[in-house]
C-alpha cells in the first residue's frame, strides 16, 4: 500500500472512532492545515515526512506510527528505532499547547526525571496546582504516585516548530525575575586567579565575542533557514 493510500484507511478509521472526529478536529490537533489534509484525502500529492510524523503522532499510537514511518521513509528508520530504544514519544501538542498555561507547563517540567511532590507544587502555584494536574493527567503526561508527580515519558520529541516556539515562550514566562543574582538563577564567569591585567583581559575577551557573535548574526552570508539556540540554563522554576 502506498503512503496515500494508508494514511486515507488510517485517518478514516480515527474519525470514524471518535464522535466528533472529522479533518477540522484533526487540523486543529495535528498542526496540519485543514487544505493539507483534505489534498491527502483525496490523493492530490504526497505528504512530506513532517506532515505524516504530525498526523500519525495524533492517529496512531507510538508503536504503530513509528512502524507506518519506516515502511515509508526507510532512509529515517534507524532514526526511529533509536528513538523507540531509548523511549522517546511522539508527542504532537498541537492542540494542548496552545491552551497551555504557565502553571501547567510548570508543573510538566517539574515533574519530569524523579519527579515533584504535589507539597512543592502547591507553595510555588496553590490551588493552580491540582488544576494542571488534572488537565495533564487526562492528557496522558503525568501520573501520580502517593504525593509525588512524575511525568510517564522518558524524553519528547515535538511535531513541529510552533510548537518549540511556544514551548520556549512559555519558559521565559517562568522566569522568576526576583530571584535574579540568586544562585542558580543566571549563568557567570568566575575565577579567584586573576590579577588586575587578567580581569582586563578577560573583560576584553567577552567584548571580543560579544562583537563577533553580532558580525556572525548580522553577516548575510551566514543566512539560512535554520535555526540556532545556546542556552545556559537553571532551575529557574524551582
């Protein structure tokens, strides 16, 4: 069977096992236009493998997407399957990220390695807390232990990049501004070895960068459509 034709039987299968399942429902959970899916549907071109990961990621459980994906791009499937040996899931939050609130991507974040007790949860969010427990556990992305709150997957791969954009806002909301200069709030250079030339140095050395950093951003040349982020992070939320 071509890719076509098995997305067709599968995303007619999703709908006709769910009440209100229709391609509108689908666009909204999968990220993938309402025009897209409907060119799918009717056999007009075949999808690229960002579109097919975003609709089987909503279809089609981990096990069974990643099987479709590598019958149809064998080129990626050792990608796939070290992926699945590792635990990563498919994760298409297309339809929950964008009703994410800041107290629910917290509580996601907080609960992931060995996990966050809801008694921590609750003095950083109060009643907030047991709201975004709620709504992530019906959505599948955390479970409760006693008092403690995990996350039930290992590592996350996201579907597509509107998703890491808001992803990445949501973060920066999580900045708590007053506990800037706080340990563990920010990133620093520090040494106890210098004298007096090596602190000028060393200033000067991060002007250095500071300018060729900005000639590496602003020249043309380096142009393109990927996109590069360095971050030194902390555990700013916690």
């Amino acid at each position: 069977m071509i890719l076509v034709e098995e997305l067709q039987t599968e995303i007619d299968q999703w709908m006709s096992s769910r009440r209100n399942g229709n391609l509108s429902v689908l666009s909204r959970l999968s990220g993938v236009s309402y025009p897209t899916l409907r060119r799918i549907m009717q056999a007009e071109f075949t999808p690229n493998l960002e579109t097919v990961m975003q609709v089987v990621s909503v279809i089609l459980d981990d096990k069974q997407g990643r099987s479709l994906l590598c019958r149809h791009f064998p080129d990626f499937a050792p990608i796939f399957k070290k992926q699945e040996d590792v635990g990563y899931r498919m994760l298409n939050m297309a339809g929950l990220l964008q009703t994410l609130t800041k107290e629910e991507f917290m509580v996601f974040n907080l609960a992931s390695g060995q996990g966050v007790s809801r008694t921590r949860l609750h003095e950083k969010l109060g009643q907030q807390a047991d709201i975004a427990i709620l709504r992530l556990t019906a959505a599948d992305l955390i479970e409760t232990h006693g008092d403690v709150v995990k996350t039930k997957i290992k590592n996350v791969s996201f579907a597509n990049l509107e998703e890491v954009l808001h992803h990445m806002g949501l973060a920066i909301q999580c900045f708590d501004r007053d506990k800037v200069n706080d340990a563990g709030s920010h990133y620093g250079i520090f040494s106890e070895r210098l004298n007096q030339e090596g602190i000028e140095a060393a200033s000067l050395a991060m002007v250095e960068l500071k300018k060729r950093l900005v000639e590496v951003f602003t020249d043309p040349k380096y142009f393109g459509d990927r996109l590069y982020i360095n971050v030194l992070s902390s555990s700013y939320m916690d």
